[in-house]
C-alpha cells in the first residue's frame, strides 16, 4: 500500500530527526473521509449555523464519532468532575432589519439598499433587547487604510477628532497595490488589513461607524461574499466594555458607490486611495457629505458550542497537541439563481471536520502518546472566529502548557499535490518541522502562495497564536500530480469562484481524498513526534506573536 509506506518513510523521517521512538503508521480512510463530509454536509444538516436546530445535529454526530474514535470527552468540567464533550460558548447574537440608509451631498442623494449598495450590521448592544438605532446626518471622513501601527511609524488618523464621525476606509493594507513600498510585508497582507481590524481600531478612535470600500482584489473575495457574511445574524463574545471594542453601524459599501461619493464631495477616490500609501497621508474630510441610516436591532444572548474531544498523555497528560477545525457553516441564506438557500460548507468546514475525526481515530489506534492530544471542532469561525477566540479566552487546558498544534479549514479534495503551502511562513518553527515531513514524502514546501489574502488572520488558530500558542495552517500547494491536471485545477477554481461561501459548496462523490490523506499524515507525524517528545515549538525571532509566549515561559521544562 503506497500510503503506508510513505507514510512509514515519514514517520521514520521525523522520529530520526527528533529522537522519538518509531511509530505504528495509521492509515487515513478516503471513503470514512467522503463519508463525514457527505453527511455533515447534507441539506438535512441545513449548513450548519450555529444555535439552529442542526447544531445539535452537528454536536451530537461529532460527539458519537470521537467517542467511536476512542477519544474522551474534553469539555466543561461538571460538578462530579466529569467532562462533557461540550464546551459551552456563550455569545450575544445581533439581528439588523429594515435598513433605511442613504448618502448625501447638498441636492445630491444616493439610496443604499442592504446587500446592493450596502451591507450595514452592528455588534454593539443596544439598551433593550428591540431597539430602533438611528445615525442621522453623520459627518464622513476618509481614513486611508485605517491604521495605527506604531512599530511600522505609521499613523493614518494623524490625531484628527473621529468621534461620532463615519470613517471611509480601504480594505487591505498600504503597499497592498504597491509592494515595493514594503511598509506593510509587501504584498503580504498583515493583520492591519483585515476587517476584523478596521472595526477594532475605528471604536478606539470613537467613531460612530464605518464604511469599509469593498474591492474584490484587496479583499481577496468578491461582493456575494460580503453579502452573504453581513446579511446574516452577527455574534460576539460577550464583553465587559463593548464601546470600546464596537462601534455603532459596521457597514461595507460597493466601489462604485465610493467614486460617486467622493466626486460629489469635489474629491478623486483614486487619487486619495494612491495618496493613503504614504506615512504622510493625512485624513480628508468629505465636506458637506453626510450619511443617514436607520435600522431595527433585535439582540439576543445565544448558547453555543465547540466540541472538545481529548486523549489524555500516559507520561505528561497536563501538556496538550492540539488540532483544530470549525464544524459551523453559514446555516441558511438567500435563494441562489437556483432556489437553493442551504449553504452546505463541505469544503468548508466539513472536509477539515472529517480530517479532524481521522486524526482522533489514527492516534486513537496507534500506542499511547506522552502528552495528550486535544481535537476541538470550534463553533462560530465564520461569525469571526468566535468559538476559538471564546477558547482561547476561557480555555480549558493550560495555555501556558499546549504545545502547538494544526488547524484545518477547507481541505484538499482534488488529489495529490507536489507541495505543501504553510500559510503564514516565517512565523514559528513549524515551518522546519512542515519541510522536514513535506520531504519526506517526496513533496516540497513552497512559500504561501496567497499572503496578500491574509489567510493567516482568517481562521482558528489565530486567536490562540495571538494568546501565545504556536499554531501550524499548511495545506496543499504546488500543483497536482495525476492526471487529469487540468480537470482537477478546474475543479479547484470553480470552487474559488462560484462555490467558496455561496450554496453550491456541496459534497461530490467525484472527489479525490489522496491530497488531503498526504496532509493528514503530515499533520500526525509532526504531532506524534512532539506528543512523544520534550520538546517546544518556539516562535521567530520577531513574530509578533512571540512576546505572548514569552511571559509564561517558566511553565514549560
Ligand atoms: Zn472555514
């Protein structure tokens, strides 16, 4: 059986390189694989949103697996010291409806539409749980990019007053169409770029809202993708003092909509979006413009959950490997030119799903490791990455103590590769270690291919590596190896661009599961190797996520 014997190869490869003991080889199953994905994937499972009926579904199928695996469960501690396999994630949950918005500049009106010209949501509480919020004649104010960065002597607010103001902002970062520039890692994009940040940092310069101008290439994704994200429920983690992380509206606006606002301010949005690419740029104000909106928000706490499967270590059960995949998708959303409402997810997430219950069913077969492994299927990744960051907040094994781990977001389903893709390269030494394992199977490791989409700052491992904890996101890269080629690219951009976030994202019978088999091998050696070790993974110098590490470094012999 080529798997494995390759897989052998590796494990024997990375024990030799780290001093481990030689492993039993595991074999990943293609049809279990297809099987997972198949089910967790099916219209019955209504595209797994989250507090719906089909999270129960999705809680139970995910729980009755590792328990088949032969993991325990690894969630809340109750009162007679049991665990569940659940771990309760509490969030408040915001509904907008009824969005009356419009731009002005003196005679000239322009009427936004929700989900048009217009995506406009908020995840500031209001009072009441039903309130009416009302922006009325709000004064806008071009920000460039939005950002303050200290340690890059950047600063685009410049000290101007932003409170109660509507900040315009661009999606990305400043030499996103400029690498050269090289202020913010060239084309790379930094955490600075995502949206995730611009909302963050307008509510620390008290703004009322935001306008982010929406561009499919700096955003990496195009308008339906926006539009399905922020037409939907939005959810937060619950916090102590939301103005100052919230801001009022958080909307986006199309392109087109930007250039005739700022004609009609008397300004040039091209030529200001060019001038937001220097330390030197200064916000504009758009004189006379004003935007009004007004909209109902009904606001809830809901009660979600991230599953937490565990295989506790025989010598050192306190430190923790830890693997990680979202189980939740976008539930159900607006009809497709098809009819079709359910946004199934099976490449994402179920197929990262699947992996996750097949690695819990290889370690589970294979001799006990030394330290446990930790599997959590986080909930809320879509609503923005609220299940890990609710973990990595409360978690339930030390931080301090989790060695490292992989997250898996949207696996490989169209056969094997002659790469593997680390996502984020530079950060930590999980590079060396991917290389090591990617070599051995006679593949090799080719620098993140995307950088400039941010992938890094987009999925779960990320709130727990800016808590400190060195998180691996590699996947397949380089291009496929069997025939046909050409089909199976095809097939892999149509996904990118007609089913990624939309309701065709549906299982096929026709997939290839050997790609996502090679990763899942890596992603057992490399764990098995640091389960069975003392060893841990350490941050580069100058990663900045590296000083969070730092601070508990006594606690880790
Ligand atoms: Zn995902």
């Amino acid at each position: 059986m080529r798997l494995s014997l390759s897989l052998a190869a590796l494990l024997t490869a990375t024990a030799l390189s780290s001093g481990a003991i030689a492993q039993t080889a595991p074999t990943f199953d293609a049809a279990r694989l297809s099987g997972h994905i198949r089910i967790l994937s099916d219209d019955s499972f209504e595209g797994r949103g989250i507090a719906t009926p089909a999270e129960a579904r999705t809680v139970q199928y995910l729980s009755e697996q590792y328990a088949a695996a032969g993991f325990e469960p690894g969630g809340d501690r109750q009162p007679d010291g049991s665990r569940l396999w659940t771990q309760g994630v509490t969030l408040n949950r915001f509904v907008v409806s009824g969005l009356q918005a419009g731009l002005r500049v003196g005679d000239w009106t322009l009427p936004l539409e929700q989900g048009q010209q217009i995506v406009a949501s908020t995840r500031l509480p209001g009072q009441t749980d039903a309130s009416h919020v009302m922006l009325k004649d709000i004064p806008l104010v071009f920000v460039g990019y939005g950002i303050t960065a200290p340690e890059r002597n950047w600063n685009d607010f410049k000290g101007m007053d932003l409170k109660g103001k509507i900040l315009v902002v661009l999606i990305n970062d400043a030499d996103f169409e400029e690498p050269s520039l090289e202020t913010f890692n060239g084309r790379a994009m930094t955490y600075y770029g995502r949206w995730t940040y611009k909302y963050e940092e307008a509510a620390r310069q008290g703004a009322a809202g935001v306008l982010i101008v929406h561009e499919d290439a700096p955003a990496s994704y195009g308008w339906a993708t926006v539009r399905n994200s922020w037409t939907q429920p939005q959810f937060d983690i619950e916090r102590a003092d939301p103005s100052r992380d919230r801001v009022t509206m958080e909307a986006w606006i199309q392109h087109d909509v930007a250039d005739q606002l700022f004609q009609h301010a008397g300004l040039d949005f091209e030529a200001l979006k060019r001038a937001a690419r220097s330390r030197d740029f200064q916000p504009v104000e758009l004189t006379g413009a004003t935007l009004s909106a007004m909209f109902d928000l009904e606001q809830s706490t809901i009660q979600s959950h991230n599953v937490v499967a565990r295989l506790p270590g025989t010598t050192h059960p306190d430190e923790t490997v830890l693997y990680t995949a979202h189980w939740d998708h976008i539930g159900i959303g607006a009809a497709d030119t098809n009819g079709d409402a359910i946004f199934n997810g099976a490449v994402d997430n179920a197929s990262g799903t699947a992996g996750l219950l097949e690695l819990a069913r290889a370690y589970a077969a294979a001799p006990r490791t030394q330290r446990s492994i930790v599997a959590i299927s986080f909930t809320a990744e879509e609503s923005g990455l609220l299940g890990s960051e609710y973990y990595a907040a409360n978690p339930l094994y030390p931080l301090a103590t989790t060695v490292g781990g992989f997250n898996m977001d949207s696996a490989n389903v169209y056969g094997r590769t002659t790469a593997m893709s680390v996502i984020g390269a530079g950060q930590s030494d999980f590079d060396e270690r991917v290389t090591t394992a990617v070599e051995a199977q006679g593949r090799v490791v080719e620098p993140d291919a995307n950088t400039q989409a941010g992938y890094y700052f987009r999925s779960d491992h990320f709130p727990l590596a800016r808590k400190g904890v060195p998180m691996a996101y590699a996947e397949s890269g380089g291009t496929f190896r069997d025939e046909p080629v050409a089909a199976r690219i095809a097939a892999r951009d149509e996904y990118t661009d007609r089913r990624y976030h939309q309701a065709d994202d549906e299982w096929s019978p026709d997939w290839d599961y050997s790609g996502q088999i090679e990763d899942l091998e890596v992603y057992y050696s490399i764990g098995r190797a640091l389960a069975d070790s003392r060893d841990w993974p350490q941050w580069k110098p100058g990663s900045e996520f590296g000083p969070a590490r730092a601070i508990s470094a006594d606690q880790r012999r």
